[in-house]
C-alpha cells in the first residue's frame, strides 16, 4: 500500500475494493468446502442477525487497510498487540479485587 508499483509508480486507492475481492474469495472457498464435505450452506440463523458483525468486519477491515497506507504492517500490527496490555493488566487487577471480595462476603454471614 506504501509502496508504488507499475510503469507510472501509482499507489493502491481504493481498499474497500480489496475488502470486497477478499470477501468474495473467502465465500467461494467456504462454499466450495462446504460442498465437498456435503453440509448444507443453509444459514444457521437469521440473515438479519450476520448484518452488524459483517459491516463492522467490513468497517475495521477497510480502515487497516487504509492505515497502511501511512504506517508499515509491522508498525500496525505492534499497535495492535500493544492495546491489549492494558487490558490484561485490567483484568489481572480485577480479578485480584474480585478474590479479596469474594472471601469479605463469605465472612459477613459469619459475623452476622
């Protein structure tokens, strides 16, 4: 995405293009495994139900294809991993307060 290509050095525009060739590939493919292993391509549940998770896949996938076109893969890929430190800092210390007030309640009936 950084970096130009053909005779006129031109860069990749349009990402949502990409998303849209990815998706249609990722379709054929799991047809084509659903075909040959003779399950049925019968959704499970309602079409309505796919709609959010698809536009926000389809959302989060165009803006990191967008993002490329100012950071590196890798660059990217790193502030991805990086989010989740906190996260699992948040959850440790969480889970440290959860133990501790677990063991308060067990003892308020004893006092009582």
């Amino acid at each position: 995405m950084r970096i130009p290509y053909g005779i006129n050095k031109e860069y990749f525009r349009y990402s949502l293009f990409l998303v849209f060739c990815n998706r249609i590939m990722i379709s054929a493919v799991s047809a084509g495994v659903l075909l040959a292993s003779k399950k049925s391509l019968d959704p499970v549940a309602p079409m309505y139900k796919y709609c959010a998770v698809s536009i926000s896949n389809i959302l989060t996938t165009t803006c990191q294809y967008e993002a490329l076109k100012y950071v590196s893969f890798p660059v990217q890929t790193l502030a991805k991993c990086v989010k989740m430190i906190p996260v699992m800092a948040n959850c440790s210390i969480c889970s440290k307060l959860t133990k501790i007030l677990d063991k308060i309640q067990l003892f308020i009936p004893v006092i009582d």
